[in-house]
C-alpha cells in the first residue's frame, strides 16, 4: 500500500478521509480491530486465571459460577488488554490506511509533551479538588490500619498500568474508531459527527452499564474528549485527563472499598451523583476548548512543516512566524 500522510489543512479526525478509498477498507479495517481486540482479551484473561487457579486465589467452581475475584492479576490483565489498542490501534491504521503511526499521536506525528505540560496545571488541580475527599479518607485509612499485600499491589498496578489502560482508550475510541468510521465522509462536519457518534456509543457500550445514568456519564466522557482532541489536533490531553481521571478515582476505591464495588455498574449503582463527574468533565472541556487554542498556539490541523521536536520556546517562535 502507498504510504500517505494526513493532507495539510485536515483535522485530526480527517486523517484517514480519502474520496477515493473504497468503503470496504474502513469496514474491514474496524472487523480486524474488534478480531484482534477480542483474541488479546481472551489470551490474557485465560493466562489471568491460570495464575490464580495456581497460586489458589480462584478456583474452578468460582470460575464456572461466574463469580471470578478481580484480583491484582486479574486486574493486570484487563489494563494490559486496554493498553495493547494502542499499538493495534497504530498499526492498523498503517496497514489499512498507508499512515505511519506516528500520525496517531498529532496532526504534528508526534507526542507534544508541552501541551501536556501546561494543561496539566489547571487539569491536575480540578481532579484533586473533585477526588480530594476520597484521597484524604484513603490516606487516612492506610495510617491508621497497615494495607494488605493484596491492596498494596493493586495501589502499585493501578499507578504503573492504569494510565497506560486510559492511554489505550483515547488511542483506540478518540483514535483510530473515530478516525476509521470517520473515513467513510470526505466532509469535515460529516466525518467528526459519524466518527464521534459511533465510537462514543461503543464505548458506554463495552463499559456494560446498566445504570441510564452511568451511560449517561460515558457518552458525556466520550463526546468531551473528542471535542478536545478535535480542538487540539491530538491525543495528549484526553489521555492525561483519562489517566488521572481512573487513578484518582480507582486508587481510593481500592483503599475504602474493593475493586468489585467499584466496578458495579448495575441499575442504581450511580443514580443522580453521576452528575458530578458530567460536571467536572464539561468544566474541564469548556476550560479546554477556549484556554488551548489562544494559550498553546496550539495547532488543530496537519501543516506543511516537517516534524521535529522542538522546545517550547522554539515552538512559540516557530508560530508567531508563521502567523507573520
């Protein structure tokens, strides 16, 4: 397959739209994902099990009642599987759509960690005035009774993996599903609307909720990052707020509660305080959408200018250049 780049002056949703590509490739491509997607998932959720059946922490009987403990191996098996759409994600769209990977992280093909940087300063203190209370019980609660082994590692899997799961959400939802559902629309407004929509259902959809207003509270998540990746032209800040969004709120969780309680995503699990976090994510997008573009120079659609990693300094002279 020819190797292309996204075509200058496209967004990042753009990136894989072509008049001439025929439906079938974006079909076949999306066919291939949910294949391999499933294939990993069953591998390490079967090598998961076969640990903790020999190390005594699940037994058959449980596992054939369906009553299967989330336990640290359990748990590091599900973020491995998320986390592995990234390079499936990277891939795919190189072997489908002839667009190397890098082109996945930017309409820049690269990771601009100044932007990351400098949301991360108005980002990071929200979250903590939002999960303030849980972290000050939890810390509270490990001084006062020592944690067991079992929570200690999955307070370590949670930091070491979860933003790596997070990471594999927005490369594979705000990624390449938006992107290849987006592909079949040569028109801007077209592509986002289809590409948003759909993988903005499929992700309440695979979070299994039950509870309308846990569904409610996805597709709000959802939605919000893919204004945000349309905003910036990349994936940076949806994967930082992604990332502390699950570990700030899962760590506590594990502390006070137990991973089962907080994976309950039943009718009446959530109920009307789901409405916090919906606040909290459209603050913080609505913050996004008008701070990013006049406070970063940040760049929403695919230049002329070869890639190189630049300073941030070199980055702000490079654009007041071009607006020159």
């Amino acid at each position: 397959m020819r190797v292309q780049t996204p075509a200058v002056g496209r967004r990042y949703h753009e990136a894989l739209s072509e008049p001439r590509r025929p439906w079938w490739v974006a079909t076949l491509a999306l066919l291939t994902f949910a294949g391999l997607v499933v294939m990993v998932s069953v591998l390490l959720s079967f090598a998961a099990l076969e640990i903790d059946l020999r190390l005594g922490l699940s037994t058959l009987d449980s596992v054939a009642d369906g009553s299967i403990v989330i336990t640290p191996t359990v748990f590091l098996a599900n973020n491995l599987v998320l986390a592995a759409l990234i390079p499936i994600s990277m891939l795919l769209q190189w072997a489908f759509f002839g667009v190397r990977p890098r082109w996945m992280l930017s309409v820049t093909g690269a990771w601009r960690w100044h932007l990351v940087r400098r949301s991360a300063l108005f980002i990071v203190p929200i979250f903590l005035l939002y999960t303030g209370g849980g972290l000050a019980l939890a810390t509270v609660s490990l001084i006062e009774q020592p944690p067991s082994g079992t929570t200690i590692a999955l307070l370590v899997m949670i930091v070491l993996t979860t933003p790596l799961q997070a990471a594999g959400e927005e490369f594979g939802f705000r990624g390449f599903l938006t992107r290849t559902v987006g592909s079949w629309s040569d028109r801007p407004g077209v592509s986002f609307a289809l590409g948003t929509a759909t993988a903005s259902i499929v992700f309440a959809l695979v979070h299994l909720a039950a509870d309308p207003w846990l569904i409610a509270y996805y597709l709000v998540f959802a939605v919000s990052m893919s204004l945000i990746v349309r905003a910036t032209g990349g994936l940076e800040i949806a994967v930082l707020i992604h990332a502390l969004n699950n570990v700030l709120l899962l760590g506590p969780a594990v502390v006070l509660s137990s991973l089962e309680e907080s994976f309950d995503r039943g009718v009446g699990s959530a109920g009307p305080l789901a409405l916090v976090p919906m606040a909290v994510i459209a603050i913080i997008t609505l913050i996004v959408l008008r701070w990013a573009p006049r406070q970063l120079d940040v760049r929403a659609t695919r230049t002329n200018e070869a890639v190189q990693p630049v300073d941030d300094q070199a980055e702000g002279d490079e654009y007041e250049h071009d607006r020159s």
